[in-house]
C-alpha cells in the first residue's frame, strides 16, 4: 500500500493522509478511517457505497438544479453531479482548508466555474449568513472520530428546512453503528414533512432523506418503474434501493411509501 500525509495540523484541525491500494485512492482525516475513495482509472465513479445510497433521492425527485453539499472529504458527490447531472449547479461548503487543496490535487475535483464553487467555511455558519433556496441539501459531515455534533442539531436541520425549496430535499450520510440514527431521526422530523432511510448495501451506513413537504407520497410500483430507469441513465443499483425500502421503511396497505 502506497501511503502519505498531506499538510500538518493548523488550528486543531487533523492532517490530511492519502492512500493507495489496488488502483483505489483513499482520503483519512487523522485517522484510519476511510473518508473519501476514489477509482484512478475512472475519478467520477462513486465508489463508496453509501454515496450510492444518498443518491437514492432521485427515485423521489426529478428536479436537482440548485444543490448545496456540506461537507467535501475527495468530492465524490460533487464531482458525480458535476459530469453526470449536467443540468445541475453545486455549491460545496468546506471547513477545511486542506481538505480542499488535498481534493483538488489527487482526487480531480474541479476548479470553481459557473456550476460549481467550493466555498471555505464551516457549514452552520455559512447557512446562517446566505438566505438562497436549493432543491437538494446533502451533508456529509464527520471528522476523524464521529459525525460533526454542530451538522447534527435540531437547529441547524431546521436551517436547512429553511434553505429548501418548497419540495426540497435534505440528504444526510448518518452511520449506525455509533446509535445516532435514531437520535438524529428524531430531530429531523421535528423540522420536515417527511423522511426515508435509504442503507446503503455495505452495512453501517444509511441515506437519510428529508422532505420539506408531503406531497410525495408514491406507489411501490411507480418507485420500481422510476428504479429502473435510473438504473439505465446511472447504473447505481437503484432496484436494490427499492428492495431495501421496505425493509426499514414504513408502508400503507396500499403499497405507498409515506
């Protein structure tokens, strides 16, 4: 395994460790923990299967013009909506400094232009001084130890609910082996209409989704025709996802998702 640091420790933040294996890249925060992977042979790949599980608010949402994305780690997201979702317009909000200097050098995430910027700044904060609307919101904020507490408040989903369009959607990677889920649940649906838990197909991982309004309430059967249609313009296992719906999710005797 080929393996370096990038950058020291600046102002308590963790350094930056990159390593190779097996025609993969990985990104650590201070830690062996794996923040970011990469394919070197083909850089927008998702590779990490619980970004494949935060795709999954596209069985429930066409529209993903405007995007906000807390969080950048190697940029998989950003990237994958960069070259796949050409329509879009992706703002990244990095806290980091490193971070964004490490992804950009070995993990090919572009330069800012007129669809994408990387803004350096903590994600709370940033919310709080920019009044703009997103159809989709993703955060994917933890450090070397466990999910960042401040993107994880009742407050501050409440700022995202605030930040979305009228049928925006909040998209949050939430581990479940550090009994988060529940908690963080919990405060989402003091502020949203609706959520589904999407997991990802390597455990430890789920896709929580988080819809401002109710009004999308869908058949099982619209879920697998729309499944299989992602799955030809994507390829990111979509079918399963609506497998595994209904598996952690609540359902009517009618068969709609609510």
């Amino acid at each position: 395994m080929r393996k370096w640091k990038f950058g020291k420790y600046f102002d308590e933040e963790p350094s930056v460790e990159i390593s190779e294996k097996g025609g993969y890249r990985y990104m650590h925060l201070g830690s062996k923990t794996v923040q970011s992977a990469m394919k070197i042979s083909n850089p927008t790949d998702l590779v990490l299967d619980y970004t494949k599980a935060m795709m999954g608010f596209l069985l429930f949402k066409k529209k993903s013009e405007k995007v906000l994305m807390i969080g950048l780690g190697g940029g998989s997201l950003p990237k994958y909506f960069y070259y796949s979702i050409p329509n879009s317009h992706i703002t990244v909000v990095e806290k980091s400094k490193q971070v964004v200097i490490a992804a950009r050098q070995y993990f090919h995430v572009p330069p800012n232009d007129y669809r994408f910027s990387v803004v350096i700044k903590e994600g709370t904060a940033w919310l709080k001084d920019n009044a703009d609307y997103f159809d989709v919101i993703m955060v994917d904020g933890y450090d070397q130890f466990s999910q960042v507490e401040a993107l994880a408040s009742p407050d501050f989903y409440l700022s995202t609910q605030k930040s979305l369009t009228e049928r925006g959607v909040l998209v949050i990677n939430c581990w479940t082996r550090e009994a988060q889920l529940d908690k963080n649940l919990k405060n989402i649906k003091k502020s949203f209409a609706r959520t589904i838990v999407v997991p990802a197909t390597k455990k430890g991982n789920v896709a929580i989704l988080a819809f401002k309004s109710s009004a999308f309430i869908t058949a099982w059967g619209d879920l697998k025709k729309r499944a299989e249609f992602l799955d030809e313009k994507y390829g990111l296992d979509f079918k399963l996802m609506v497998s595994d719906l209904k598996e952690v999710n609540d359902y009517d005797t009618n068969g709609l998702i609510f």
